[in-house]
C-alpha cells in the first residue's frame, strides 16, 4: 500500500540480520521491524477462527495477520510471546 506517497511492503524473513544488511544494501529504507508468530492452521472452514478465538479467550489483542503462500498464519501483536505461549497449548 501507499503511505505518504510512498510504497510500503512487510516480507517475512528467517533471518532478520541477513535481510536487513541486504535490504539496505540493495538501496531499500527500513522503517520498522517486528517480531511475529508464525503457526500451522487447520485447513479447513474456521481454522483460523479457532486459532484466533484461542487468542481473544487469553485476552491477547492481534494487530497484523495474514495467511502465507504455504498456508501459515503470520500474527503479530503486542505481546509476541503470549501469543506464542497460547498457541503452543500453554
């Protein structure tokens, strides 16, 4: 999308260090960066919703989400390793 007439785009890395040294090589700005949970989701109708709903019962607010080419949730919030915690049963 477009901010302030500029093109702004988030990428999913494994490895942040790497990314960012080639990303500011490349010419590219970085603006911001965080820390996200990616998780399995069942795939069928209301998958995601169950994983979500888990979230909303642990009081856990999402502020990013989307769904990966390979069909992984991507969520990310304030507090990453509550989010973490909860989707690993804990």
């Amino acid at each position: 999308f477009v901010c302030d007439g500029r093109g702004v785009f988030h990428i999913l890395v494994a490895d942040a260090e790497a990314a960012r040294r080639v990303l500011i090589d490349s010419g590219f700005e970085i603006l911001d960066e965080r820390r996200v949970v990616v998780a399995p989701v069942a795939n069928r109708p209301g998958g995601a919703a169950d994983v979500l709903r888990g979230l909303a019962h642990a009081g856990l607010n999402i502020d990013l989400f989307y769904l990966t080419a390979d069909a992984l949730l991507v969520l990310g919030g304030e507090d990453v390793a509550g989010i973490r915690r909860v989707l690993a049963g804990g």
